[in-house]
C-alpha cells in the first residue's frame, strides 16, 4: 500500500458530510466537557485567512476564541481586535497554546509548517481545522501522514479543501455519482486569477516569513498552495489520484518578488488513461477570472465552481444554481458538529495527503521537464 489512503479508505473512515446546524446539540462529550458547554478554540498563526476564518467560527454562539498563538506581537493584537477577541490569551508557541485547555485548534500557519504543528495538535490530543496544503514537499506530507495515523478515533481532523462541505458542490458531486453525465471521459481545470496580497514595513531579517506565499521553500508554489483546491475537487469526483504529469510554468509578470511561478499548464493522466487538463495564473487583470472545474461525460457535463454550478444534461438550456457565500463556513460547521459529536468524527488527513502530493507532482514535473509519476515523488 502506498503512503497515502485508498478511496475505500477514505469512504470507510469520512462518513458523510451532511449540512448541520449551529445550536442543535447532541449527547456528548468534548474531552469529557460536557456538549453543550461551549467549545474553545486555540488558533495558531491569526493571520489574513487565520482571521478571516476564525470570524466565521465566531458565528458559532456555542464557540470562544480562548488562545491565539503568533510569533509578532503586532500580528496577535491585529487578530484580538479584528476577530474580535479580546479576552483571548496570546502566546508565542504552538505548544504553550496548545497547552492551554483549548478543546480545538485552527491551525493556519505557513504551509511549510503544517507538518510539524498538525503533529503537534495530535499529539495533544486536539480536535484540527488545518488549512492546507498540508505540506510543501514529499518528506512533509509524509510526516503528516504518520501523524495522523496516529490520531485517535475520538478526534474530529479536518483540512481547509472547502469545496468538499459546500452545499452546491455537494450536489454537483452527487450528480456525477448518479450518472447523470454518464461516465466521465476528460477534465478541465483552471485558476486564473489576480496577483496575491504583499505585505511591507517589516525587517529585510522578517521579509520571507512575511510574505511566504512568495516563496517556495515556505508556500510551496502556487500549484501547491493555491491550486490545490481545484484538484482536490478533480481527485474527491474521480475518486482517486492521478499518476502522472507533464507541464510548464513560469514568471511573466511578477517578477518583483519571491521565487515561485506565475502562470502554469499541467496535463495529468489517470491510470485508467483519462485526462485531467489544468492552467493557472496570478495575474489576471481587468475583471477577468475563471476558477472553476468541469467534467465531460458521455451524455453531457458539469462545471463547478464556488459561485455554483452549470449542468450540460441535454436539455433545452443548462441547469444552473449559485452559491452566493463563503462556503468555508459550511466546513468550519461541519467541523465543530463533529467536535460535538452531532456528525461521527471524521480524519479526513489522508485525502488531504493524496490532493497535496498530487499538486507536488505537478510542481516536480514543471521543475524537471519530464513526466513525473506519482510512484516517485511520493518517495522524493
């Protein structure tokens, strides 16, 4: 068995993913609290999404933001005023956090350092949020792995690939199950978008730390760090990974920071022979963007997205529905239903893995040239 799960696997230990309420409170425990006492929760790394996020956890009345965990000071009192929490404690370590009686974490730091704080929320015995990618190279993603088998089946573990828990994308996925489009023959992908946020002011000492997403050894690359989403939806409707790559990747445009790409072309392949077709940027300007997955099948198609879907059926004109919120939140409640125990508690890490490999190997192909097969870069 490779390093990563199998989908009977991951079908066997994810259970269902059903839209919960807020309030509905069922018989449980968390870590012998008693389930409708209020869940705290620890965020490590309250940061631009570390904040956005932990504002949706607040629409929670049951949930507090007991612990914030940051290495600067200016950033720790940004998040208590902006989140707001402002009788959270703060601290400068994941463990001391950890250390404090949260019930749960949210883990939001630099992808380089997923790896090592996820092992140590497990460790501690935590319920994890975690965004994603989960790691920035094979050993990383490895050392996650090992990590969550770790994990016991009293915990709730879930990865931030938000279009799992959305309620349209989850009705799109039904759709395809069903075959309704019939057998899915080829997929496309893109994410093309605008350039990403800088941050300024600070220390040349502070300057990648700062703006990790610019750099590769901390973010990943934006297949990694960024595009994963879409894959991660290709991989959860197909069912399983690719095993190939081949493709090209560059810098246009910006070029003023960091060292990772912005633009990129990637053709993975299935084992069964299928084709997955992928394109990225970071540049787009003027309003334009397509972010957005499409699946063709032999009696028609369906492309999803986080504003909805568009369903090719054959019939007179497309079917449409629209999403028209941060769809986030759906898995930010799905999460804490499990914390309390109203959903059965779920490690949806090994997913997360396959969907983290598998944009690695696109980075590996775009970096060597040659096809990169899943075999060998998950042992790299």
């Amino acid at each position: 068995m490779s390093e990563t799960t199998t989908r009977r696997d991951f079908t066997r230990t994810a259970g269902t993913a059903a839209a919960v309420g807020w309030t509905i409170l069922q018989p449980g425990s968390v870590h012998g609290t008693p389930a409708n006492s209020a869940v705290k929760l620890g965020v490590i790394g309250p940061g631009r999404r570390g904040q956005a996020i932990t504002r949706l956890f607040l629409k929670d009345a049951g949930l507090q933001v007991t612990a914030l965990c940051d290495i600067y000071d200016n950033q720790l009192a940004e998040a208590k005023a902006k989140i707001p929490a402002p009788a959270a404690n703060t601290y400068k370590t994941p463990q001391a956090l950890l250390d404090s009686g949260v019930d749960a974490v949210y883990i939001a730091t630099p992808p380089y350092l997923h790896p090592e704080h996820f092992e140590m929320a497990v460790a501690a015995k935590k319920h994890i949020f975690l965004e994603k990618p989960v790691g920035v190279d094979p050993a990383g993603v490895r050392r996650f792995l090992a990590a969550a088998r770790r994990a016991g089946p009293d915990l709730m573990i879930l990865v931030d690939y938000q279009q799992r828990f959305g309620t349209d994308y989850k009705k799109a996925y039904q759709t395809v199950q069903s075959g309704e489009i019939g057998a899915v023959k080829m997929i496309r992908a893109s994410w093309l978008g605008g350039d990403l946020p800088r941050r300024s002011g600070h220390p040349a000492s502070e300057e990648k730390v700062r703006n990790w997403l610019f750099y590769k050894e901390l973010g990943g690359d934006i297949i990694v760090e960024q595009n994963c989403h879409n894959i991660d939806v290709v991989n959860w409707f197909v069912g399983k990974h690719p095993v190939s790559a081949m493709g090209y990747g560059g810098r246009q445009v910006r070029t003023d920071i960091g060292n990772i790409m912005d633009h990129l072309a990637l053709t993975y392949r299935f084992e069964d022979g299928r084709i997955f077709s992928y394109s990225a940027n970071q540049f787009s300007k003027g309003g334009f963007q397509h972010v957005a997955e499409t699946f063709i099948g032999e009696k028609g198609a369906i492309e999803t997205s986080r504003r909805g879907y568009t369903l090719w059926n054959g019939g007179a004109e497309p079917v449409r529905a629209t999403t028209s919120y941060d769809i986030t939140l759906d898995g930010v409640k799905h999460f804490l239903a499990g914390v309390r125990g109203e959903v059965p508690k779920e490690n949806l890490a090994f997913a997360a893995a396959d969907s983290t490999f598998t944009a690695i190997m696109g980075r590996v192909a775009i970096e060597s040239g040659k096809e990169a097969k899943w075999d060998e870069v998950i042992r790299m």
